[in-house]
C-alpha cells in the first residue's frame, strides 16, 4: 500500500481513525488542516499536562500517527486552488463533514468514476450522504442510539433508568471509521481493473446497526419482541455482570455444561440440586432466575475478579472480567502479543500506543511514526505541487 495517497479533509475521530489503518499499511495520508487552529480532535481530551496547545491531545496523537500535516486555509481562493492541484496527485479522498462540503471545494462525489482519474471518495456521515439537511449535524450519542444499540444493554436492566449512553465515546466513529477502510480497500482492488475510481457513502447509524448480531434479524423476523421494552434485547437466564471483591465479572451460562462446571467452581452448593434438570433450555421462570442470580452473587462478592475467571474458564464456564484500561495494558496476553508499543512524539516524548489486533506475516501493520505536528509537512508536500 505505500504506493497510494490518501488526502485526509476528515477532522472528526471516524474520518481519522479510518487514516491510521491506512496509514498503518504504509499508505502516504496527507492530512489537510485549518492554519492556527488544526484538526478539531486536537482540542478533544485526554490532555498532556504542561504541552502546548493543540499537540497536547492523546486523542489526536493516537489517530493521527504515520500521516503528514499540511495547513491550507480551504475558505480561500488561493487554497481551493492549491487544493485542486494537489488532488491531481491523489488516490483516494477520505472525509466526514456534510453533504455539500467537498462540493464547494469543487470535489463532486457523484461525479466518481465518470472519467479516468481514478479517484476515490469516501465520505463517513451519521446518516448516509443522501440523508435529509435536518439530520446532517449528529454526535456519537445520537447516532449510537438510532442505531438500536441502547437497548443491546447488560441482562436485568433497571427499568426505573433510561438506556446505557454508550459502550465507549467513540464507539460509533470506530465502527464507522473501520466500515470506510474496509471498503476502500474494495474499491482499490476493483480500481486494479476497471481503472476507475467511485464513490462510497459510508452511514454510522447502518455501521453500528449491522452489529447487532442476531437480535436485530430476529426482531425483524417477528421472533423476538419489538417493543420499547427496556428489556427487549434481554436474552433471558441469569446471564449478568458480578461484583467481585476487586470489580466485576460476567457470567453468561446457558446450558448443562455451564451449570456443571459452575456447581463445581462454587463448591457444590446445596441450591443448585433444587433446580430442575436443564431449566436453562427449558424452564426458565423469572422468579428461578433472580434466586440463582442471588446466590451467585452472593458467592461472587468474596471472589478475586482474575482468579475466579481463570478457574472458571477450566471448567469451560463462560465467565470474563470487566477490565479497566489499567487491566488491558497490565494483561499478560496482550503483552505476549506486543500490543502497546513506545512511540517519540516530539511534544508529548514517548508514550505507549495502542497497536493493531491483527498480524500479518508478510505486511505487517505498524506506526512508521507519531502524529504530526499542526503543518509539520506544508512545505515539503506543496513543494512538489505546480503553480
């Protein structure tokens, strides 16, 4: 891939995040910033304590390595102008603003494909490109909860509350920002042929929706409840997150095998032998369920989250902690794997990144190198661009 070039105008963390796994591949990604101010995700926390402002983001740090910065101040003449030279050079486009933004930029993404450029133009919006004005303008929040995810929430919701806000911030903008390097990745390999580039229209909302495993095919089917339910994705059982003595677990059981191996993980308790053979699959009642659930955590509180995971999962109990960010990076499977690395940056010194969850044998992905100061590389990318 470090034959293509990607000119980045994406400024939110879906645009950006699709950039790195590009850029992690070895493709050139130039990233286009506003003079003075950059990338809106520069000004978006984590914060690094006494750097300077708009290289002190560790949010932008993480999304940005391996790219090149050039400020070009887009509300001008003279930097459309510079702008339309430089996309002569260019394979691929990547953006998330609105529709209506690259056209006045004089970019026409229904226009890919009809000549022999073979250009690119991927755009991330919240709602597809051919959504309506008045939904344009949407944050995660939004989109993380049209999508129907609000209520894939934990087993035994409190019904007195409203929906979960979101697993994570960025969920949707990850999600989406990975839909958009997957097809691009298609596009390419088709343009190998045709020579031709095209236009892909990437929605948050059907990134987040396709997600929804089985449940959303099964609402649509009209083999599960549909309704507003705070309960509705609840796969029934005493499936449910434990507190431990030190955090959480979850436990989902939902067969013979697991009932076993959980009877012997807790001792054999007397309780256990009071439930009928196979009421998992076929006697489920909402009062047997809130009594096991009960008397697990009951015998759950007492237990050390990493040590009661590693018992149970010898007994082929579907049993896992609910891991802090202090828990992922201390994991000796991910430090087995080399998932975090040390990475310079010249502002925030070297700190330890996040890598990929894949390996390659023959193009491993990598950082070439940490996020880029605001215009580090104007001169050195306009240089080579004609007057």
């Amino acid at each position: 891939m470090s034959n293509l070039r990607v000119l980045e105008l994406a400024g939110g963390v879906a645009g950006e995040y699709c950039g790195k796994l590009l850029a992690d591949f070895g493709a050139e990604v130039i990233k286009i910033e506003a003079p003075g101010t950059g990338s809106e995700t520069r000004r978006m926390a984590p914060f690094a304590e006494g750097a300077q402002a708009n290289e002190n983001s560790g949010l932008f740090a993480y999304l940005n390595t391996g790219k090149r910065s050039v400020t070009l101040d887009l509300g001008s003449d003279a930097g459309r102008q510079v702008l339309q030279r430089l996309l002569a050079r260019i394979d691929v486009v990547l953006d998330d603003h609105a529709p209506g933004y690259l056209e006045a930029l004089g970019i026409d993404p229904s226009r890919c494909g009809s000549d022999e450029s073979g250009l690119t133009v991927c755009c991330i919006t919240p709602f597809g490109y051919d959504a309506p004005p008045d939904v344009h303008k949407a944050y995660s929040l939004n989109v993380f909860h049209s999508s129907g995810w609000g209520y894939h929430s934990p087993s035994a919701p409190d019904p007195g509350t409203p929906p979960l806000q979101g697993a994570g911030r960025f969920v949707v903008d990850y999600e989406s920002g990975l839909s958009a390097a997957i097809a691009l990745m298609a596009a390419l390999y088709w343009r190998e042929d045709s020579r031709r580039g095209q236009f892909i229209d990437v929605s948050q909302q059907e990134s987040l929706a396709s997600l929804s495993d089985y449940v959303l095919s099964q609402m649509v089917d009209g083999a599960m409840d549909v309704s507003t339910r705070r309960s509705a994705f609840d796969l029934g059982g005493p499936a449910t997150f434990f507190r431990c003595a030190d955090g959480y677990v979850y436990l989902f059981i939902s067969e013979p095998g697991h009932w076993k191996g959980l009877s012997t993980l807790m001792g054999d308790p007397q309780w256990m032998t009071e439930f009928p053979d196979r009421w998992l699959e076929l006697h489920l009642t909402p009062e047997r369920i809130e009594r096991c659930r009960t008397h697990i955590g009951e015998w759950m509180k007492d237990q050390q989250k990493m040590d009661v995971v590693a018992r149970a999962q010898k007994l082929g109990i579907p049993l896992a902690s609910v891991n802090t960010a202090a828990d992922i990076v201390e994991s000796p499977q991910m430090q087995f794997r080399g998932f975090f690395v040390e990475v310079e940056h010249p502002v925030l010194g070297r700190r330890s990144y996040p890598t990929v969850p894949y390996r390659l044998s023959a193009t491993p992905a990598g950082i070439a190198s940490a996020a880029p100061l605001l215009g580090q590389h104007t001169e050195q990318v306009l240089s080579g661009v004609e007057a």
